[in-house]
C-alpha cells in the first residue's frame, strides 16, 4: 500500500500532535527526492530508532545557486511514494511551494563557521538554502530525531549547528554513505551521467581511500593531494573544484591528518559530464 502524501502544513500537524500526544517518538528523513538506495537507509535507520517516521521530499530553490541544475533536479514523486512503500513510514510530506515560502516570506537562517569553506564557498547562498528550509521542516515535523547522509558531511555539520543555535530541540544523526559497488556514492544527480560517465566516476572512490590511507600513514597533504587531482583527472573528470583535507569536526584545513583525537575528513567536488559531483571519506 503506498504512503499518502500530504501537502499541507495543518494536515500535518494533526498527524503531529496526535503523536506527541501518545508519546511518540517522531523522525524525520529530508530529501529532495529521486529516492535512491541512500535515502532509503536513512529511512531504515529512522524506523530503528522511532515510533514515527515522516519523509519530506521538497526540490528548495532557495539552495540551488545555478538555475540550471534546479531545472534539471531530477522529479520523480510517484516513484518515490512506491519505494518508500515497503519500509511502512507513517508519512510522505510533499509540502506545496507556499507551505515552504509563503507570500513575503522574508527570513534567512545562515550559518557561519562549518559553512563557510568548500560547498559555502563554491555555492553562494547554498547553505542559507538548506539550513532555511531544515529549520522549518524541523519545526513544521517536530520531530525529536532527523536522519542526515554523511554523503554531505559539511551539511551534517551545518544543520547540527544550526538546530543547535536556534534551541530547536531535535537530535541530527548522521549515516554512513551508501555507494555503488565501483565506491561510487550514490546521488540522485548520478542518473545524469552517460553509462561512460558512471564508469568514471566510479574511479573517483578508490582515489579517494588511498589517499586517505597515505594521509593516515602520515603523508602530507600538498604533494599527495597534488597527485590524486591528478588522477581524478586523468580518471576523466573535466574539472577538480576542491580537494581538502579537514577536521572532521569543525572543518579547518590540516596538511596532515591529525590521529585519533583529531579525526580528519577527505573532501572532494568534481565536474563530470557537466554533472557536479561531491564524496568524502574519513582518514
Ligand atoms: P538529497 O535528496 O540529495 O538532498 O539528500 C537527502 C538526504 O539523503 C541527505 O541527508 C543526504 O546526505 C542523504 N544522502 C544522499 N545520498 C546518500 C548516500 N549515497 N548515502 C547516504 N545518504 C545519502
């Protein structure tokens, strides 16, 4: 049985309460849709750890700095509702535009710190986007836990630190990234890649580790770095926007991975096929 898709904030508040009331723990997994195998681990970890479990899936202009890549944001609602039907979440929240952005909407949340260097840097306005839209669908849901992908480890920390600030009262959990067999982290901008493409890209992951192994072995980060930009190239991407190695908490550049006490993270954006793809992996 498919999952009915509400569309209105007051229909889902009803649903809310009534849970509150009955001392539900309620989850919440955001996404964009285009489900795949990634969105739906987080969906599998939220029925873990919740009684309740809503998906919201909202394409927010607000975080997409090049019009082009909004138009082309793959839509795919009704096949998203059937994929979410087998793992029984108590609801699809699809919100209209003007549930989101009413007329004169006015407010901006914006993030400094964590957001500031590689997406904040390369996307102007990216981050504003999404912990905007994160804060209201965190109050709109008023769930206690929401589910984030490492995928985008930077907005992990992002909308972390955001709930944080503003005394939202949920807790962000973050899950592993699911990859294709190649490493390839999946994404829902990866079914605009050729079949070529797909291959390529898969290359990326295995550069990816062994420079992380390097780095762990104590490497240093310019020349090692130097040389998996490299290779990324040569594996057939057009274009390295970043590759940077940084702590894993708070996102500052090392040149060399910092141990145990100091968990360091790989970052890296690549252009292929006209299609930006982001992976990180820890060191
Ligand atoms: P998106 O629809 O791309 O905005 O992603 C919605 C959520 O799914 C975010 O928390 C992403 O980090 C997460 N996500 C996307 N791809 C993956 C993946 N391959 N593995 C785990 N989580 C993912």
């Amino acid at each position: 049985m498919t999952v009915p898709i509400i569309r209105r904030l007051a229909a889902l508040r009803a649903k809310q309460s009534d849970w509150t009331r009955a001392g539900e723990k309620v989850g919440v997994v955001p996404t964009m849709g285009a489900l795949h195998a990634g969105h739906l681990s987080l969906v599998e970890a939220a029925k873990a750890a919740c009684d309740r479990v809503v998906v919201t899936i909202f394409v927010n202009p607000k975080q997409f700095n090049n019009p082009e890549d909004l138009a082309n944001y793959p839509r795919t609602e009704h096949e998203d509702a059937i994929k979410l039907a087998p793992y029984g979440v108590d609801a699809i929240y699809v919100p209209d535009p003007d549930q989101i952005y009413p007329d004169g909407f006015a407010s901006n949340v914006a993030v400094a710190g964590v957001a500031d260097q590689m997406e904040g840097a390369c996307r102007p306005g990216h981050f504003d986007g999404v912990a905007t839209v994160v804060a209201k669908l965190f109050l709109q849901t008023g769930a206690h836990q929401a589910f984030f992908g490492e995928k985008d480890y930077q907005q992990l920390l992002v909308v972390r630190r955001m709930a944080r600030d503003l005394d939202i009262p949920i807790e962000v959990v973050g899950c592993p990234t699911v990859r294709e067999a190649s490493g390839l982290a999946m994404s829902s901008r990866n079914l605009r890649l050729s079949a070529a493409g797909v291959k390529q890209a898969g290359m990326m992951h295995p550069i990816l580790t062994s420079l992380a192994a390097e780095l762990a072995a104590g490497g240093s980060f310019a020349p090692l770095g130097k040389q998996a930009e490299a290779d990324i190239l040569a594996a057939g991407f057009d274009e390295v926007e970043y590759l940077s190695l940084c702590s894993a908490v708070d996102l500052r550049a090392l040149e060399t991975a910092g141990g145990p006490d100091h968990p360091a993270r790989l970052f890296v954006a690549a252009w292929l096929e006209g299609v930006r793809l982001i992976d990180n992996v820890a060191v």
